[in-house]
C-alpha cells in the first residue's frame, strides 16, 4: 500500500503538470489527412496508400517536441515502421483512423517513439536501500527528469530456476527529482543495496512524454513478428482510447518507461508463441496504470516480460479492465514473470473463451517440476509483491500460482469471486521468507482451493475468512514441507467437498507453526478424518474450535463436452460440472456403451448424432440430465478438397479483399499464399492489397488425412486508385466589349470525368472546353468544378471575365503617302474607335472599297477628297477629308 500510495502522489503530480501544459498541447500544429492537392503549412496530405508510411514518417520527421499531430480519418497502409525519438508529442486520430501494418517480418516495432540513453557512468561510492541519493563519478550531462538504470551483477531471484539466467545482470528505472554536483536525487528510494564492486554501471536516458489517443492499429495476423505499439524511455505518456488487432508479438510494449497510463483501450488477437501479450511492462518500467481496458485472446493480456536483460518491472496496476484469455493452451491474462515488484490486479471481469459448448481455456504453463498446470495468474519466479483483489473471475481452469521467491515479498490475495472453474483457486511455489495472505475470496467450483504441492514454500501463511464450495477434493492441501511460521487457517467455510477440508502433511513443520482454528465444514468427504480435517508431520498443531455440519443435499446432475462435433474416431472429454457432492455418475452415451467414471474419454466410431444423459447419484438421492442429440460425429476422414472464393477480385487500390474457405473434407488448417509475399493461417481472411497489379492467390488446406492446394492465376485484379482531380482552366479573351465571346479551356489535373461550369451571367455549361458569348456589359466570375471517382474540386475566378458597352463608333483614318507623281499608291488605315464592323471608303476618283484597311492606287494627277463611313450594331459615323491625296504628273 505505500508503494500505491507513492503512485498516487506521482500521478496527481503529473496530472498538474499535464494540466499546465494542456492548453500549449491541443493545439494542432500538424494534420495528416487523405486529401490530395497543392497542402497548406502543417498539412500532409496521403492520397496515395503505397506511400502513407512516408506521409507519416515525414510529419513526425517535421514535428518539433511538443506538438500535437492530428491524423485524419481514412485507411493508411503501412507498409514500413514509422519511427520517432527525442521528441514530446501529442498523436491524436480524428474520426475512424486506422493505421494497416504491412510491414515486412524484419521490421520488429510497426510503430516506434523514444528517448535516448545520454551517458552511461558508475557509482563513486556505495548507496544504501531505502536512501534517494546516489553519487556518480560524473553527473554534469544528468538533469531533472532524467531517468537512471542503476545495472547489478547480481541476480534478483535467489532461487536457480533456468528461466532466471542467475549469470545475467539486473538493473531497475528510477526517476532524477534533483541534480547538485555529482550528486543525483531520485524521485522513489532505492530497492537494494548497491555496492561499488557489484554496481556494473548507471545509464542516463532522456526521456520523451508521449501522448496517444483514438488511433486503431491492425496487423495482418495473429502470429506476426511485429509489435504493434512499442515506447522506449517514455515519461508521464498515455495510450487511451485507441484499438489493437492482430499484433501478433504484442500490442503495446513498454521499455524502461516511467508512469505510463494505459485505459480505455481494446486490445485483440496477440499470439505469437512464447510472446503474445496486450501489454507488456519491460525492461525495468515503473509505475504503469493499466485500467477500463478490454484485452481478449491474447497469449498473455497484461505481462511483465524482462524484454531487455532483467531488469525489474515494478508498481504495475491492472485495475477495471475486462480481461478474456486467448483460444490456445499455455496462455493467462497477468504474468508477472520473473523480475517484478508489486503487480497490483484489482477490479476486473475475467473469462476464458467459450465458443458454444467447447471451452477454451485459459491458461498458463510455468515450467516446473515435478508438473505443468495451467493458471489464469503467475506471480512467479522473483515476484517479491503482489496484490489480486476484488476480482470476478469466470471460468477456465486454475486461478492464482504465486512463487514467491525473493526475501520479505508479501502477496495479498483477497475479496475474488471464482465461479464455473476447473481445478484450483491457488497454488503456491517455492519461496523464501515471503508472507503470503489468501483471505475473504469466494470458489464456487473446482479441484481444490489451495495447494502446496511443492518443496519450500512461504514463511508466513494466512488463509482466513474464504469460502469453497463444490471442490472434488481438498479445501487447502499442502503435501510436501513448508518452510513457515504461522500457517494459519482460520474463519473459511468449506461446503461439499469431495475431501477433507484441510489436509497437512507437514514433514517435520516447526514446532506449534500451524493453526487451524474456528472454521465451518459442511457436507464435507469425513472418511479419512471424523473432523474434516487430516493433519500430519506437524509438531503441536493448534487445531480448535472448527465445526463440522452435514446438510441433506440431493445433487444435480450437469455436464460438458469437447469437442461435441467431428469426424469419425471422434474422442470427446466429458466433464461432470454436476453440485450436491455425488458419489456415484453412470454416462450413457447414446451408442450403446456407457461409464461409470466421473470425467471419462469417449471414442465415436460411427458417424451419427448421439443423445448423452448423466446420472450421478449421492447418499440423498440421484438426479438425471440428458442432452439430445448432443455429439455430432460426421463420416470417415478423408484428405481435404481446397476450394476458395474472393469478394472483390478487382478494384482500385487499396484493395480489401475478403478471402472466404470453401474446401471440403473439414480441413484443420489453413495457408493463403496472396500473391505478393504476404501469407495468412486464417480460415477466412480479410487481405488489403496495395499496389497495382494481377496476383495469383493459392489456398493450402491440411487435415489428419493430408492436404490439397488450389491455386487461381491472376485471381485478383488490383488497379491504381484515382487520385482527387483540381480545377484550374483559362479563357481567351478575357474583356472587350459586348457581345465578346469567350474560348474556356479546362487545364485540371489528376483527370476529371465530368465538369459544371458557371459562367457568372446564370448560364451553365458541362463541355469540357466551351465557347461562350455574353451579350451584356458587366464582370463576370466564373468557375469550373470537376469530378471523378476520388472526388471532386471547383476552381473559382472573380471578375475573369470584363465586358464593355457597345457605343455609335467615331470614324477616323490616315493614308500614307498623301502626295505623289502618278501613278500613286497609297495604305489607308482606319483609326475609328468603339468598334466598328463594317467600312465604307471613298477615294474621290469614283472607287470605293469595304476592307477596313485597303490599298488604293491613283492613276491621274488632281486633288481628291476621301470619305470614311464606319458602322456597329448601335449606328454609323462618317469622317470627310477634303484634298487630302494630291497626285502630279
């Protein structure tokens, strides 16, 4: 709880740090969007979906610390790992923004932001647990803020485990408060000791606060290399309200962060072998808030996995979340691994996944001899605090395994509900000096409550206050030696127990170290014990004051079965989930046999439907359940029939293409080979195609009895995508005088299919390039709009286009030469203005012409008199000039 309260502290604090910064920290001072065309300051645009990576990767590259980028809605395929360090940033998706990850398997992180490590130092003198201060041999590159990794040659975990790696060093993150010489104040106390010839060395990173929100992330399976979202040497950062699938190595990777909250999240699908996590805690991270998220069908939903070395993950808080394991054995939903310190797991709603009948379990496989069970939690290893409180656990098979194995740990487990489970609610490792108190939780069903199967143990056990119901053996059974004090077992209620209530056998216990005092059994197995209660090898136990009351209780027959459909050799697990303590069950399995075990095999070796009843029966009477037609069992296995249809098979990029199996002979696995490199294990997969192209798309399908492959060339037909065309166009002319007429042109680009014109007077036009006259004076603004299948664009030009009034032209001329010997020849000009359209010219020797500029020729000597008419649409205007060509001899 002081650890709890010590984060709290830390998140009020950042809570008003973030709050000054708040303001500075919405503006959007980068926006990464769909649209195509010429970009404003701060815009990205990203039509093209081949280079969205690049669109990304170059806002981030523009982006100063500090700035908040906005994405956009739409779909971006990422097609390269889009990284970024040494900035604070602000990632915030707009609308339904979903980033595709396309990456190739070298590429580990799809998505990356990080500080970076400034300066790796020693100790200059020892440093005592519990103290804040350390001294370097150089402080002067650390500063405020900073965070520290203080590197040991000692392992954390005392006890040898192969998992451990005792040779390898560990190292844990603290956070610099202050810096005074070489003097480093840090904000938490120190966990251990550190002594100069012990002490390896101190890394100084520079941490980044990073910020992200409303983004969806979606990978191409389950099973990929990649991480979806990893930080690196990340302070005071978020992920809310954003959306993971198909990350196969995991969704969000923490390492070496400091104070991270993580809420509100949906995370799905992570489950690569021997990784697979929702969240991951690594490499020394701290104070990690984990809450209202939904995390399902992943290998591990919440993990504190030593990615880098072991180093110590600590004060980790999985609080409110909705937590449903993953479709495949060896999985659970918190392992705290082997490394870690106070992993608090409070408030949440946990199932396994069911699918009908069948249930998947969910699970957890710590190696460890002398067996494997599988457990929803694994405190393990080097664990040296865990809290799990107030959580409603549905289903699956174990609850808790706890191995403490560093000295004064101290593990809290209390205030659970355990309903629908199969084996136990507990179970303890090895330890050393650990106190561990199991108390106040409620089991509904299952093997046992709690059990010790293993050599060493706790010091200190306090089991109070529980309730076990309907268990097929023990309520706490502890077989081997425990090396403790103080194993008491007191207040719990223990209620149709097919064993005793407790079972001890000490072997050789201290003296008077157990207790088992005050509590209630009822209808509880006293064949072994009149009491109950079955204690051996343990020196003065103090057994008193327990009560043992038997109820009449008929029980109530209820069973499962998986699989309950399948071929022929058909094996089908039977479970008995039947209450009321039987002592007896007779299966009857619709094909003429029957068993009396209480969870038998069955093999079907015709096909049919099969009815199933169950009759258990006890001291007070029987009861019957039957369940029609319950085993579905189809004909004899043959090798598989690949067949496989696609929906598109041609489009534009990108190109979605859902990929739907219709083989026959029930195929057990799948292999999509798409043509491009990319392949899936999906049954039914959905595929984005990216670039331009014909791909050919094969489908291998593998049953018991072999496999078969179907291949279709050239299947799918993938285009380039249209790009949103821009308006742009021009006219000839632009002004003169009415009526003009105009010759518009589209210049656009990106190819438009369709244009709207408006040519300011109310006309329209959809030509491509029309010829418009306007008949009045005036300024016109017209604009083009153009479409295609991206999108449209409209172009708009005020006062284009200038029309003047039409006026009674004045006519005017000159004449070159005037004067001459015959025979002369002269170049008349007309020099009218306002527009005339026609001419009418008298040369004063009897010959007239129409031209607007003609060449006359005088043939005789005299003076002559020349006269111009000019006319338009408005009227007509002569000039006279009288004399004006003079020609001699």
């Amino acid at each position: 709880m002081k650890k709890f309260k010590n984060f709290i502290t830390i998140s009020i604090f950042t809570l008003f740090y973030l709050a000054l910064i708040s303001h500075a920290a919405l503006a959007a001072n980068i926006v990464i969007d769909k649209e195509a065309g010429p970009v404003a300051p701060g815009f990205f645009h990203a039509p093209n979906y081949a280079n969205d990576a690049a669109c990304i990767q170059a806002a981030l590259d523009k982006s100063k610390s500090g700035d908040t980028i906005t994405i956009r809605k739409g779909d971006y395929y990422i097609t390269k790992g889009v990284y970024q360090k040494d900035k604070n940033l602000n990632i915030i998706g707009e609308g339904k923004v979903t980033l595709h990850i396309q990456t190739s398997d070298k590429e580990y992180n799809d998505i990356y932001f990080g500080g970076s490590q400034i300066i790796s130092g020693t100790l200059n003198t020892d440093a005592k647990k519990g103290s804040s201060k350390i001294v370097l041999t150089d402080a002067s590159k650390v500063r405020k803020n900073d965070l520290i990794k203080i590197w040991k040659n000692v392992p954390w975990c005392p006890l040898n485990y192969p998992d451990n790696y005792p040779d390898q060093m560990t190292g844990e993150v603290y956070a610099v408060k202050s810096v005074s010489g070489n003097v480093v104040t840090l904000n938490q106390p120190l966990l251990r000791d550190y002594k100069l010839y012990e002490t390896v060395k101190v890394e100084t990173y520079r941490p980044v606060q990073i910020h992200i929100k409303n983004i969806r992330l979606e990978d191409t399976d389950s099973t990929t290399v990649h991480h979806g979202l990893a930080m690196q040497y990340c302070m005071d950062s978020s992920v809310t309200n954003s959306w993971f699938n198909n990350c196969g190595f995991g969704a969000i990777c923490l390492y070496s962060c400091f104070n991270v909250s993580v809420n509100n999240n949906e995370i799905y699908n992570s489950l690569r072998p021997n990784s697979g996590y929702g969240v991951n805690a690594a490499s020394g991270t701290a104070f990690v808030n984990i809450d209202h998220n939904h995390i399902e069908n992943c290998r591990h939903a919440v993990t504190g996995n030593s990615a880098e070395l072991k180093s110590l993950n600590r004060d980790v808080f999985i609080t409110d979340n909705t937590l449903i394991g993953a479709n495949i054995t060896g999985s659970n939903v918190v392992d705290a691994h082997a490394d870690t310190i106070n992993f608090v797991v409070t408030g949440n709603k946990i199932y396994p996944q069911i699918t009908s009948e069948t249930l998947y379990y969910c699970t957890f496989l710590e190696y460890r001899s002398p067996q494997e069970l599988p457990f929803y939690f694994a405190f393990a290893d080097g664990t040296q605090q865990s809290t799990f409180s107030d959580n409603d656990v549905f289903g699956g098979y174990g609850g808790i395994f706890a191995r403490g194995a560093v000295s004064n740990g101290v593990h809290v487990y209390e205030n659970n509900t355990f309903n629908d489970m199969l084996g136990n609610m507990y179970e303890g490792g090895n330890g050393t000096d650990n106190t561990l108190i199991i108390r106040n939780n409620i089991q509904n069903s299952g093997t046992r409550g709690i059990i010790f199967p293993f050599y060493g143990g706790f010091k200190n056990i306090i089991i109070n206050k529980n309730t076990f119901r309907n268990l097929s053996h023990q309520g706490v059974y502890q077989k081997f030696l425990i090396n403790g004090v103080n194993l008491d077992i007191s207040k719990n209620t223990f209620e149709n127990l097919g064993l005793e209530g407790v079972y001890i056998d000490g072997n050789s216990l201290k003296n008077g170290a157990v207790k088992i005092q005050n509590n209630m059994l009822i209808n509880v197995n006293t064949s072994n014990s009149s009491s109950g209660i079955t204690v051996k090898s343990v020196k003065n136990p103090n057994i008193s004051g327990n009560k043992i009351v038997e109820k009449p209780t008929v029980p109530a027959a209820a069973f499962l079965g998986s699989p309950n459909s399948g071929k022929v050799s058909l094996k089908v697990q039977f479970y008995d989930r039947s209450t009321g303590l039987p002592t007896s069950w007779k299966w009857t399995f619709g094909d003429g046999t029957t068993s009396t075990q209480k969870n038998p095999i069955h093999k079907y070796s015709e096909a049919g439907k099969y009815t199933v009843s169950l009759t258990v029966k006890n001291a007070k009477g029987s009861s019957t359940v039957t369940k029609k037609d319950y085993i579905t069992v189809a004909g004899s296995l043959k090798a598989p029939v690949a067949a496989f249809s696609a929906s598109p098979t041609s489009g534009n990029i990108p190109l979605k293409v859902t990929f739907t199996d219709k083989s026959t002979g029930s195929p057990t696995s799948w292999k999509w080979n798409f043509g491009d490199g990319k392949t899936s294990t999906s049954k039914n997969p959905a595929y984005t195609y990216t670039k331009a192209g014909k791909y050919t798309v094969s489908l291998t399908v593998k049953n018991a009895a072999g496999t078969n492959t179907k291949t279709i060339k050239d299947y799918i037909t993938v285009k380039t995508a249209p790009v949103k065309p821009v308006a742009s166009f021009s006219a000839s002319p632009t002004s003169g005088n009415a009526p003009l007429k105009i010759q518009f042109t589209d210049k656009s680009s990106n190819s438009p299919t369709s244009w709207k014109w408006t040519f300011g007077d109310g006309k329209t036009s959809t030509s491509k390039n029309p010829a418009y006259t306007y008949s009045k004076a005036g300024k016109y603004t017209v604009s083009l709009t153009v479409k295609n299948a991206a999108g449209s664009s409209t172009k708009t030009i005020k006062n284009y286009i200038v029309v003047n009034e039409l006026k009674i032209p004045v006519a005017s001329f000159s004449a070159k030469p005037t004067s001459g010997k015959a025979p002369l020849n002269v170049q008349f000009t007309d020099k009218s203005s306002n527009n005339p359209t026609s001419w009418k010219w008298s040369f004063g020797d009897g010959t007239y012409s129409t031209s607007k500029n003609p060449a006359h020729k005088y043939s005789k000597a005299g003076k002559y008199t020349v006269s111009l008419t000019v006319k338009n649409a408005k009227g007509s205007n002569t000039k006279i000039m009288s004399g004006y060509i003079v020609v001699s001899k």
